[in-house]
C-alpha cells in the first residue's frame, strides 16, 4: 500500500564527491537524511494511521543535518514547549490537535507512536536515494538490515516497523525480507523523496489485508 503525501524540501541536494562525480541520476546527490525519514514516517503515522500524537527521537547528528523546526513550521506545527538544550528539541502542535514532539534522546526507538490500542515504533536510515555508487547502494542495503536488526533485538512494544528510503534496490530487498521478517512480527516501510510511503507486505500479509477488506465492504 503507498500512501501519497507531497513534500518538496525533505531531500538535500548536494554535489557529489569526487569519488562519486557522474555515479547518479543528474548532476547532484539527493540525500534523504534519517531526520528527514523520521518525519516523513510520523507524518504517516498522523495521517495514514490515525495517531494523534508521534514521538520522534533524533540524536545531535540528526540535527546537524535536517532542520526539524524549520520543515515542522512549514507543515503549520507551532513550538509549543522546549525539550533538552537543543534548539529543535519540544512539543510542536498543529490546529486540529496532533503534536510531533522532537525529544533528542537515544534508545527510545526513533519514532514511536500510540494508535488506537496499541503501539508502533520504528527504527529508521537514511541515504542516496539518485545514486548508482556501488558504496553508497550497499549503504542503503545495509541500512535496511540494520533497521530490521535493531528491531529484532528489541523488546516488541507493539508493532515494529523497519523504515528506509525507497529507491528500485531498497524495494528488491525489503520484498525479498519481507516474509521473513513477518515472522519475527517486524514490517518493512519505504519512504520516496516527496513523503510517500510504501509499506512492504508479505504474499501472506497481502492476501490477509485483501480479506479484511473485503469483510469491511
């Protein structure tokens, strides 16, 4: 299922190194930063999911590279109290009552929310999502396993939900894993350059959903 937002100023546009010059689709690299899937998938849980409140967990490297006050403010969410020592770190409210809060703290999970009777955190990465630089496509592989690593072992709160940036390789693997990683109770979301979010089913999750929604008509 993918699920359609549209924000333009989640990648970071930079040139590449020498080492990387002419190894992606145009003439810069387009980061997706971690920070930056991080909001990109609370925005999810807000809007796909029904949470009302999301908790993001960056650390201070997150926020050397992604301006979460900045893009929040641009999405209306209005500081309404400060967390830490950062300049990002607090509780940011919308109009219709669903706040992020931005809590620079480890070891929480790096988005975590209630919905309904239960609870979903996801461990998130970051990454090139234009680059076609070996290193740099094994760095998304490999930040696609490690997601899915830290999940597993991690006390499950609820559900557990390994989240990457989607790029054609992110969306081989996560299929290829995905069956496997429905066992161990873990899902695998893919988040695109503008927001979008692609959660990556099971052949069996997939035929269980289409049942459910099938009932439901």
């Amino acid at each position: 299922m993918e699920v359609e937002l549209d924000f333009e100023d989640l990648v970071t546009a930079l040139a590449p190194p020498p080492n990387r010059v002419g190894r992606s689709v145009g003439d810069q690299e387009h980061h997706l930063y971690e920070g930056a899937v991080m909001v990109a998938y609370a925005m999810h849980l807000l809007r796909a999911e029904g949470a009302i409140q999301v908790r993001v967990h960056p650390d201070g490297e997150h926020g050397k590279q992604f301006d979460f006050s900045g893009w929040l403010g641009r999405r209306q969410f209005r500081k309404a109290s400060s967390i830490g020592t950062t300049a990002y770190g607090g509780v940011y409210e919308n109009d219709v009552g669903q706040t992020i809060t931005i809590n620079p703290r480890s070891g929480l999970g790096d988005v975590v929310a209630n919905v309904r009777d239960h609870v979903i955190s996801a461990e998130c990465k970051g990454g090139i999502i234009n680059t076609k630089h070996p290193g740099q496509v094994s760095r998304l592989y490999k930040g696609l396993c490690e997601t899915v690593g830290m999940l597993m072992a991690t006390p499950s709160p609820g559900r557990q939900v390994a989240v990457v940036p989607l790029t054609d390789s992110t969306l081989r693997l996560a299929q290829r894993l995905a069956p496997r990683c429905a066992l161990a109770g873990i899902e695998i979301a893919l988040v695109g350059g503008r927001g979008e979010v692609i959660d990556v089913k099971s052949s069996q999750d997939a035929q269980r959903d289409a049942k459910i929604g099938k009932s439901r008509e």
